[in-house]
C-alpha cells in the first residue's frame, strides 16, 4: 500500500471500530485488524496487514521523533488525533512479526458518573476537601473513565484548582467551575512521584494521578492526601483488602508499620470496579464494590488486618456509625440498579 492510501487505510479502520463500538484496535502484521467489543476480541474480514503497511501506520501515528524511540526502545506510548479531534492512545512495539500497534479509543468527552453506571455513593466523594480515593480494577475495567468521571464531577460541582498528572493524557476537560492543569508524564515532568512533589507548589485542592505503580509515587500521594489534599488514583486491584495491601507491600517490611498507620489515616475510600455482561447479552454493565474508611476501617488498616475489611465495613454498617461505610457487598448490588 502507497503511503498515499494510508490515511484512507486507517480512517477505514477507525470507522469500522466505531461502527463496532470498538474501545480498542490491533494492528499485527500477518493477521487482518482486530476490535476488541465488550471485552471480546473479533477479527474484520479482509486482507492481512502486511509487515510494511504496519510499519508504514507505525510512522503516520507516531512521527518520526517517536518511530527513532521505538527503534531504540522497542516499545513507545502516545497520543494522535483523529480528523474529528479525537484522542486515540498509541501502543506499538517490536515483535518477531514487525512493528505491532494498539489503538485505544477515547471518547472525545469525560463520561459522567451516572452515564457509567457508578453507585450514587461516589458523588460524594468529589466533594471531600482532603483525602485519598483509590478506583481499582483489573485491566480493562474501565478505572480510566471513572477516574476522569470523578474529576469531571469536581469540575462540574465546586471551584477549586485540580492538577492532573497522567501517562498520558487521555480526555481533555472542558472549561467548568474548577481551573485544571493537565501535565503528561514524559512531556511535562519526569516521574510521577516529582510530579506530584511539583504539584503541591501549584495551590492545588484536587491531585489526579493517572495510575499508581511504584512506591516513591504511593508515598508522594499519601503525603498530599495527608496535608490537606483531595488525591484519587487508580490501582490494578481486585478488591479492597488488595488494594491496601498492595500499597503497603510495594514497602521494605522496616517501613510498613509507618505506611499503615498513613494509609489508615489518609484514606477516604476505594472504588473496586469491574465489567460483567448485561443479561440481555448486550453490552457490559460495571459493578462497583466500595468501601468508605471510617474508624473500624482504619483501625483494621492501621493493624494488618486487611482480611477483615469487609466485616468492618458490615458491623459500622450494622452500627452507629452507618454513614462511614457501605459494605462491600451493598455497594455492588447499588452498582448494578445504575447498570
């Protein structure tokens, strides 16, 4: 294929994926496009992708700058707009079969909270003035858009100054109530962790940090959830009793005793979410498992035992103090009636 048609190549690609509803597009050389629809993989009918017309993708997505990266690192992440300024994030990499490229399709807008289906128990949470909010999930569970669901929600309800830090940026806000600063890691700051450091001298209320990976950016972020500072992230978790323990385990054991004792005090709640398939076979739903850290749910933080969350959350449910917490199992029966 001439380098004339490539465009016309890929626009075809990208409108049989909206056609689809497609949130993700492959690229493999020797094998036809590939759509992943509600967490399912299907192949378009048509001629396979040859070595060069990958490359020759790899090149018109990426540009030459990022194609000399990919030479020298053998995989590289970015960001390209389609036609209609759509944000498409761009994953190509080295195989024995050429240059690979997977496309995530962004929706031009932030989703709302209610249009993704979360419990009516997360609203509230953007209105907190400090405190950590953690979304996890495993992978292709959709944390991304809540987590831009959540700042769009503070954007929409309150006046305040939010800083995001993200690899990459994936949805771009529209102008609300809050100013919002959104910094790319590798283009704007080094580390998440600096990022975060840097972003405490910016007069901020609200921190978004994309994803939580190492333990410098977990300390950063306990910190400025400590100091008087809302802060929401995403982990790759499946409940929350991982997720806490993640946190503390990504520290040497000298340190995890203090690491506790800040995450009890720093935490506002966590968000376990996941996909599942609607029982009319079309399309996912998302359920969501919360817990909202109360006395019970830090003490049982603060003292290692993570195994007992969930009947924390049920005795200060069943107890007096039945605005602090909502069991987990609660939370995901309120996630399925907005499903």
């Amino acid at each position: 294929m001439s380098d004339a048609l490539l465009p016309l190549r890929l626009r075809d690609l990208l409108h049989v994926a909206d056609v689809r509803q497609a949130s993700d597009v492959h690229v493999h050389p020797g094998c036809a496009p590939a759509l992943r629809v509600d967490g399912a993989l299907s192949f378009i009918e048509g001629a396979a992708i040859e070595a060069a017309e990958a490359a020759a993708l790899a090149r018109l997505l990426l540009g030459e700058t990022r194609v000399r990266e990919l030479s020298h690192r053998h995989d590289v992440t970015a960001m390209w707009c389609d036609e209609r300024a759509r944000r498409i994030r761009v994953h190509a990499f080295e195989a024995s079969a050429g240059i690979c490229l997977s496309l995530r399709l962004y929706r031009q807008a932030a989703p709302t909270l209610v249009e993704l289906g979360l419990p009516g128990a997360v609203a509230p949470l953007a209105a907190r003035n400090c405190g950590l909010v953690i979304f996890a999930g495993p992978t292709g569970s959709g944390k991304s858009s809540s987590l831009a669901a959540f700042v769009a929600e503070i954007n929409r309800s309150r006046a305040c100054r939010i800083v995001t830090i993200e690899d990459p940026v994936e949805f771009h806000f529209s102008r609300g109530r809050a100013l919002i600063s959104q910094r790319e890691l590798g283009r704007d700051a080094e580390s998440f962790a600096d990022a975060i450091v840097g972003a405490l001298r910016a007069d901020p209320d609200v921190i978004m940090i994309g994803e939580t990976r190492e333990a410098s950016t977990m300390r950063a972020l306990l910190m400025a959830a400590e100091t008087g500072h809302l802060v929401v992230t995403t982990l790759h978790t499946g409940s929350a009793a991982q997720t806490i323990d993640r946190i503390v385990d990504a520290f040497e054991g000298s340190q995890q005793r203090d690491i506790r004792a800040q995450l009890a005090r720093a935490l506002a709640a966590v968000v376990c979410q996941r996909l599942v398939p609607r029982g009319s076979g079309q399309g996912r739903a998302l359920v969501a498992d919360i817990l909202i850290a109360n006395d019970a749910v830090r003490n049982v933080i603060r003292e290692g035992r993570t195994h007992q969350l969930e009947n924390a959350a049920l005795l200060s449910r069943d107890g007096s103090d039945e605005s602090g917490a909502r069991a987990l199992a609660r939370g995901a029966r309120t996630a399925a009636t907005h499903g």
